[in-house]
C-alpha cells in the first residue's frame, strides 16, 4: 500500500536549528523515509549544509532552490522592522517568492519521478496564499495554526505599525488568494482547531478541510524518565522558546522574584533573541541571582536531555499558535504552567497541568507565582499531572500516529479529483449541454415555425 504513495514535501525551511514551524516538514521527511516510503523534499539552499548531515543517505532525494539576490535584499530590508509586521510584509513576499520559484522546479520533479501527491506543510499561516497550484499532483496544504489575537489586557505588545499592517493584510488575504490560488485549487486543507478553520479565505470554501493537529512529539528523542527527587531543597522550573516580548519571560521572572520559602524555586531558560539582553537585566535587578539562568540557544536534542532532569515547564506566553514545546514536556512527564489562550490551552486540561487566565499582568504574575509554588510543594501532584501529560501525546500527539493519518490523506487525495478539477469538469459538461442545446435548435423547427408549416402539408394531403 506504502509503495502506491509518493511525495514531494515542499517547504521555504526545512530545519531543527531554525525551530518553529520548520521543524514540521523535517518530521515528514524523516518519518516517511523510515518506513521506506518515496518521498522527496524541495526546499531553500540555506539549510542545505544542515541536511546533508541529518539526511546523508537520502542527499539525492532532496533540492534546492538558490537564494537570489531579491531573498537578499527582502531579508535586509525587514531585518529593522518589528517582528510581526517582518512577517506579515517583507518576509511573506520572500516565502511566495520562494514558493514561486518552487513551483517550476515542483512540476518538473512530479514528472520525472511519479509524484502522486505534494505537500506543503508550512507556512502555518490560514491566510497566506499558495503558489503552488497546477503541478500534475494533487496538492495538501498544512496543517495551518492561526487565526491568533492577544488578550485584550495585553494588546498593546502588538505595535500599532503591526496592527495597521495586519488589518490590511487580513482584508487583502482574499485577493491575494485569488491571485495566487493555491489554496484554491488544493485538493485538501489541513487545519489544526476551529480557529484556524475560521481564518481560511473565502475563496476556499470548496475545498475538502481535515482537523489534524499542527505538533507531534517524538516519543524516542522525548521519553519519559523515572520520578524526579527535588534536589537540596529546590525544585527547578524551565522556560523553553525564543526570547521575545510576546513569550512573557518578563511576567515569569517577576513572579519567581515573588516566590518564597521552602523548597527554592529556581528556573532555567533555554532560548534566545531580541529580549535577552533586557531579561537579563530584569534578573539581575530583581536580585534573582543563581535562581534564573540564562542557557541560550540549545540543540533540540540537548534540551530534552536537560529538560528530562527539571521538575516543570512553564510557558506564559500571550501568542502561541501552537505550543510543541507544551507537548514535548508532556511527554518527559513533566506537568506544565501556561496561559490559557492560543495553542497550550488546546493541549492542557486540569489533570496534566496549570492553566492561567491572561486577565491583566498582575493577575498573570500572581497566578504564576501561586502555580510554581503549588507544584514546588506537592511532589505526588507533579508526578501525577506528568504521568498523565504523558498518557495524553502518546494517544494523540505521537507523530508516528500523526503519519498514520496524514497517509490516510495522501491516499484520499490520490483517488479524488481536486476541487479544480471538478470544476473544471462541471464547466466542462455545462459547455457540453449547451453545445448540444445549440445543435438541436438547428436541426428541430421552433413552435413557430411548425405553426407555420402544419397547414401546407394539410393542403397537400388534400
């Protein structure tokens, strides 16, 4: 059955050191290789000296598309604007640029070696339009993760520039989508919960949608370890993720100052970026000294280890489409604090962790502290909310199940004609139906006509 499919994953980043969503189309890969699948990747050649090392055996199944000098120039034009409104301007027009380019290269592989079915894992966005349409191959788009706001106590992390940027991007993601319709001729879209579904373009309201969640864990490189002993009287939480604004490190810190007693809390934070300077000097001025401290950048695999050792996660993030490093806690048997909103509220509930309404800031530090203090006192309650956590990926959220499901899709596509086509096939029978139409008016006379004709064959019979 495995041998029938073949794919062509097709992404801007296919990466483990970029994190975030370029991690996803890296799993697909991998998976789909080890169970001997034909599978092919196309992707940017900024991560190929990556891949050559992690997909050595398999370098010949994978292509590059060339950075170009308008990738350059995009690049340095969005390096001084915020993130978001980066992400929403400059650096989706090098994604379709990317993707453009894609395209070419996508048609000509699906032809030279078979291709069945193409897909497109990232970007994540619901709203972002697709080059990728007319391939020879039906085509699967996500799972996409979107359709994010802020709490309204914290809108202000969005700078007006962004917001002014993101509602104008929001109006135009119809026409976009109609200029570039890939999402429009998909043959399925995949999104990850009813916000996401919500978010997508009108103008691909045709197209067959399946509910798959955007994260899986890895249950070999994220096992779960034996009960954790609080060590010298500390119990030690960590914060896993870039250091940005929106991350709400700063809520975090500000709580841990407030934490007192027995046992010591303590936390490490892995990641980072823009904001670790000004973290950093959060710590120091809230006197926080050995009990925070800063790893930076480390090896998704370095991290599991590391994590594999430590009492809690706790993320207090304000904008969290999806969340994975929530789920691969989960599967340390690790319980975990987070805010409920965006994506670790979809994975959470009461028996694996500690969710905190974002109402205000000084609610969410105050909450904060109280949970991290809860956990740090009740040993028996951390090892309970791990074992389910753990429980919980293993029945949902392992990936070697998210494969299962994703082959389903493959499959179904395969053996259905794309929305394209049924249109197509429709305009088609309607041009047939009115050709015949117009061939039966030349050659039956009208009521008129036989009106007129009726009574001259009367006077010939007489």
């Amino acid at each position: 059955m495995n041998s029938a499919v073949r794919v062509l994953i097709v992404a801007e980043n296919v990466s483990a050191k970029f994190g975030g969503e370029a991690f996803l189309p890296l799993h697909y890969f991998r998976l789909l290789r080890s169970r001997g699948i034909e599978a092919w990747l196309l992707t940017h050649q900024r991560v190929q000296s990556e891949l050559d090392v992690l997909f050595a055996e398999d370098r010949e199944r994978i292509y590059y598309v060339p950075d170009t000098a308008a990738h350059v120039a995009l690049a340095k034009l969005g390096d001084p604007l915020p993130g978001r409104l980066n992400d929403v301007t400059l650096r989706c027009a090098s994604q379709l640029l990317t993707q453009w380019k894609q395209r070419r290269m996508a048609r000509a592989l699906v032809r030279q070696h078979g291709i069945t079915v193409v897909h497109s894992p990232t970007p994540v966005s619901p709203r972002q339009p697709s080059a990728l349409f007319d391939l020879g191959a039906p085509v699967v788009i996500g799972p996409m993760n979107g359709g994010m706001t802020f709490p309204g106590a914290f809108e202000y992390l969005q700078q007006a520039s962004a917001r002014s940027v993101h509602t104008l991007a929001r109006a135009a993601s119809n026409l976009a989508n109609l200029l570039l319709p890939g999402k429009r001729h998909a043959a399925a879209l995949l999104v990850a919960n009813a916000r996401t579904r919500a978010a997508l373009p009108a103008v691909a309201h045709h197209v067959p949608v399946h509910h798959l969640v955007e994260n899986g864990v890895d249950l070999q490189r994220f096992s779960a370890r034996g009960a954790r002993v609080c060590e010298r009287g500390r119990v030690r939480f960590a914060f896993v993720g870039r250091l940005v604004d929106w991350k709400g490190v700063d809520l975090l810190l500000e709580a841990l100052a407030k934490s007192e007693g027995t046992p010591r809390i303590e936390l490490e934070v892995f990641g980072s970026g823009p904001e670790e300077a000004s973290l950093r000097a959060q710590a120091a001025q809230l006197g926080l000294g050995e009990r925070v401290r800063f790893h930076g950048f480390v090896p998704q695999e370095e991290t599991a280890r590391q994590l594999a050792a430590l009492d809690g996660l706790v993320l207090p993030s304000l904008y969290e489409c999806g969340g994975a490093v929530v789920l691969e806690a989960m599967a340390l048997g690790l319980p975990v604090i987070a805010t409920r909103w965006g994506g670790p509220a979809d994975y959470l509930d009461a028996a694996s962790g500690i969710l905190i309404e974002p109402r205000s800031r000084p609610h969410v530090v105050r909450e904060l502290t109280r949970a991290m203090a809860r956990l740090a006192l009740d040993p028996a309650l951390r090892r309970r909310m791990g074992a389910h956590g753990r429980q919980q990926v293993e029945r949902e959220y392992d990936w070697e199940r998210k494969l299962d499901r994703m082959l389903e899709i493959y499959r179904s596509v395969q053996l259905a004609p794309t929305p394209a086509a049924l249109v197509e096939e429709r305009l088609a029978e309607q041009a047939l139906a009115e050709q015949a139409l117009a061939e039966q008016a030349l050659v039956e006379p009208t009521l008129a006509e036989q009106a007129l004709v009726e009574p001259r064959r009367d006077s010939w019979a007489a």
